[in-house]
C-alpha cells in the first residue's frame, strides 16, 4: 500500500511541474466562451507538443491510481 502512495506523490508532482512549465497560449481561457476556431476542435494527441502529452500521460496515471486507491480503500 505504501509503494501506491510513493508512486501516487511523484505522479502529483510530475502533473503539478508539468502543468506549471507549460508556455501561457494568448487569449487565455477563449474557448470558454466558444473563442476556438476548428483547428482548436480537431487537434489530435500527435499534434500536442511534449510537454501536452506528458500532461495527459500524467493526468491518466493520477486518475487510474486514484480510483485503485478508491477500491482498496473501500
């Protein structure tokens, strides 16, 4: 259970750097209100830069150690 949570903080931490160094966009939050043009709509995983696919490489593990947490602890 302990290696879980080891493993569980360097994901948080690897999630929180990474979403820290990525470089701001213009117009921050524009596709809150409907601001993305269909390029925004149709961009693929392969076209994310590197530090947009660890984001999603790190946000999944978070979410699936998390919901193995959620099951052992229940």
């Amino acid at each position: 259970m302990q290696a879980w949570m080891i493993v569980q903080i360097f994901i948080s931490v690897g999630l929180i750097l990474v979403v820290i160094f990525q470089p701001r966009k213009a117009g921050m939050g524009g596709g809150i209100f409907g601001g993305m043009t269909r390029a925004d709509r149709s961009s693929k995983f392969k076209n994310l830069p590197v530090l947009g696919k660890l984001t999603v490489v790190f946000a999944i593990a978070f979410m699936v150690i998390s919901l193995i947490f959620a099951f052992l602890l229940t």
